[in-house]
C-alpha cells in the first residue's frame, strides 16, 4: 500500500464545515463593499518577481525571505504573490483603467508567503484587498477607514477592534525623516539587532516596527516624525482626524506606526485586536501615492487596505459571532424503485428550474426508504418529497415537513405551488 501523501506544511485544506463561516464572512464583507460602491476585480497568483522588487521594496521581509519565486521553461523568473497591491495597481495600468478615471476596487484571493506557520497565520492564506485609484484624498480616505469600520459593524466586532493611525507625510517628508532616523541610529548600532542593522541604510522606517523588547527603549528615543511634517500634511491628517470624531469612529494616534513596505506615504492605519495574542493585527493598510508611477504609470493618488481572512474568522469565532452561512437543502427527495428514481430526478430538475433559488438534494445510492429518510433528517433539509411505487403508480408525491408540519399527498401538478408555500410563505 502506497504511502499517503500529506498537504504542503502551511497551506491547509477548508473543509465544509469549515466553509459554512467562511463563506459567512465573505458574504458580509462583499455586501459591505457592494454598498460602498466598490468592483471586484480578479488578478493572477503568478506574476513577474520584479513586480515584487519594485513595488514591495527589495529590502522587506517578504521580499527577502518570504517569496515563493521560481524560474519557469522560458526562464522567466515568477513569484507566488505574497500580497495583493501590486499586482492590483500593474493590472490598473495594463488594462487602462487609470487614464482619466477614477476607480474603486476589491480582490479576494490567496496569497503566499514562505514563514513559520502559526495560528492564524499560514504559507497560503486568503486576503481581500481594497484599492481606491485617482483620489488626492482626504475624502476617500475617510471613506475607507468609515468602510472597515462598517465590517466591524456588520461582523459584531466593533468592541474588540480597535483603529490606530499615523501618517508618514509626503515622499519629500518620508525621505527627510529617513536621514535623520539613519543618524539616529547609526549612533547607536551597536543596540540593534540582525534585522534593524540590515535595514539600517535602507528601510529605516522598519526598525520602528521593531518587534523586539530589547530594542523598545531605543525606539521610543528616535526622532519624532510629526516634527518633519509641513503643513499641508498636518492639515490633511487632522481632516482625517476631525471626520473620524464626527462619525463616531474612535481612534487612537500611533507615532510608530509605519508599516513594512517601502511604498506608503501620508496616512497609514492598523485595526488591531488583543483577543488574539501576539498577531493583533485585523485589517491594515494606508496611502501609497507613488507607486503607480514606480511600477511604469502615469502619477497616480491611491490607497488601499487589506485583511487575512483566516485571523477574522479566529477572532469571530474567539468573540463567538461567527456569521454561519447555511448551505442545507430545502428539499430532499427521496425515491425507493428504479421507476421512482427516474419520477425522482425529473422532479429536481423541475424544482431546480421553477425555483432558482430552492436547494435540492436527491437521494443517491439507493437504500430502504428509512435509510433515506435518516439521510434527509441528516442533511437538514425543510422538507422531504417522497416518490415510491404507490405514488408512481398514480401520478402522485408525498409532501412531508422535516421540521413539524402536517405531511400530504399530492397530485404531481400541485407539487410546486404546495412547496412554494411551505418553503416561502410560511
């Protein structure tokens, strides 16, 4: 006997059981982003690895050590996408959508990153995305943080979230406060650790996303970035500030706050959780003006935001609101004879096209009629259709409820009006 082949380490199967919440989840999230407006736009897992290299930054953790990037028959090298901006924004501008429009656009999918898996956190994981295109802001970046607010909302999760922001003002800004932070630091390198030596001369910002204890008090000495800001930065962020007071979201302002990848300017923002330990972060994201124009466009303003999806379904099911989205069946038909398995199948079929949105499962496999019936009871269904020899024999079906209800015989031609009554006007 063959030995058994196992899944990939980090990258789990969803069984249905499963699937029930996820499919919940997703049918808030998308109901929310339907209100607001936004498209949906599908994009490839496979893109060109210096995609990456140029619009995540060379010097990220996910570039460095994170991808899944391989040379194909052509030699082309590819890579998994480990996030989903910047194949949205080289989509955005292969396919036009930029040129003197304006657009509002979600993704769902998976992503793929090479690091430890833990809880919550898996080497292929689902993300949707959000990605706003030709808005200077701050309008639309009110509207965004008021957008993840209003999942919150819709997914019970308002008291345990909560949202911190920060901006990094503008690229002239960001690139002022790198020299001083790379001065900072360097006055103390011997304080920091293999990662923050590394991105020292190149992604400074990062080492205030420093993660280790060790290094906390040093943090908290480095230069302020509000200190670098001109005013019409500060007046952007206090607009944000101001709309989010007058809408009733709380905030709390996170000077520390950058984000990992190189392409964010102006405001960032986390939703972040302690229900969940170490991985607090929800849903993340902020204002990335220039990268349009880095990967080969025209200068474009945009934002976006993005969620891992397996971290909200843990935190939902950790608060124990979970939304269920119930995929039984309305009816079950069960059919006991070979006569009756042909009636059988007609009738789903006709129930399918008559009822669009009736979910029908017949029976198949055969077995006793009360082996069928444990199978009905079993699938959960409203209602059981029987066909047996009497009722093939006169052109007639058994109406019985599942659930508590009186059960009838009927002739074949009052089928679908009886079943439309019982399964919607009741």
């Amino acid at each position: 006997m063959a030995g058994k082949i196992q899944a990939v380490r980090g990258m789990n199967d969803i069984v249905p059981e499963q699937t029930l919440y996820w499919r919940g989840v997703e049918h808030v999230i998308d109901g929310v982003l339907d209100q607001y407006g936004y498209q949906e736009i599908r994009l490839p897992i496979v893109e060109s690895t210096q995609l990456f290299h140029r619009g995540v930054g060379e010097v990220t953790d996910i570039v460095e050590k994170e991808t899944y990037t391989f040379d194909d028959r052509n030699g082309d090298s590819l890579t998994l996408r480990p996030e989903g901006t910047a194949g949205c924004v080289r989509a955005a501008i292969e396919q036009g959508l930029l040129h003197n429009q304006t657009q509002r656009l979600w993704y769902r999918g998976p992503m793929f990153r090479h690091e430890r898996p833990q809880k919550g956190r898996y080497r292929q994981f689902y993300q949707v995305g959000v990605e706003v295109f030709g808005f200077t802001g701050p309008d639309v970046d009110i509207e965004l943080l008021a957008l993840t607010a209003r999942w919150w909302q819709r997914l019970g999760l308002s008291d345990v979230v909560t949202l911190q922001i920060n901006t990094l003002g503008s690229q002239e800004e960001r690139q002022a406060y790198r020299e001083v932070l790379v001065e900072y630091f360097s006055q103390h390198q011997d304080q920091l650790d293999e990662d923050s030596q590394r991105r020292l001369h190149k992604n400074p910002l990062r080492i205030l996303d420093s993660k280790n204890p060790a290094m906390a008090e040093l943090i908290a000495g480095a230069p302020d970035m509000q200190q670098f800001l001109g005013e019409e930065s500060k007046q952007q962020f206090a607009t944000i500030c101001q709309a989010l007071d007058a809408l009733g979201i709380a905030y709390e302002i996170n000077p520390r706050l950058v984000r990992g990848l190189d392409y964010y300017t102006h405001l960032v923002f986390e939703w972040v959780t302690d229900a969940l330990g170490a991985q607090g972060t929800v849903c993340a994201g902020g204002r990335y003006d220039g990268l349009v124009e880095q990967l080969g466009g025209k200068p474009t303003p945009a934002i976006g935001c993005a969620m891992g999806l397996e971290r909200l379904i843990l935190l939902l099911q950790a608060q124990d609101v979970c939304p269920k989205k119930g995929l039984n069946p309305d009816v079950y038909i069960v059919a006991l004879g070979e006569a009756a398995e042909v009636k059988a199948r007609l009738l789903a079929e006709k129930i399918r096209m008559a009822l669009p949105t009736c979910r029908v499962l017949l029976n198949a496999g055969g077995g006793s009629m009360k082996a069928q019936f444990k199978r009905a009871d079993k699938s959960g269904a409203k209602v059981a259709l029987v066909l047996a020899e009497e009722e093939v024999a006169k052109q007639q079906v058994t109406l019985k409820p599942l659930q508590g209800g009186e059960q009838k015989t009927l002739s074949k031609d009052y089928v679908m009006s009886e079943l439309t009554k019982v399964l919607y006007e009741n």
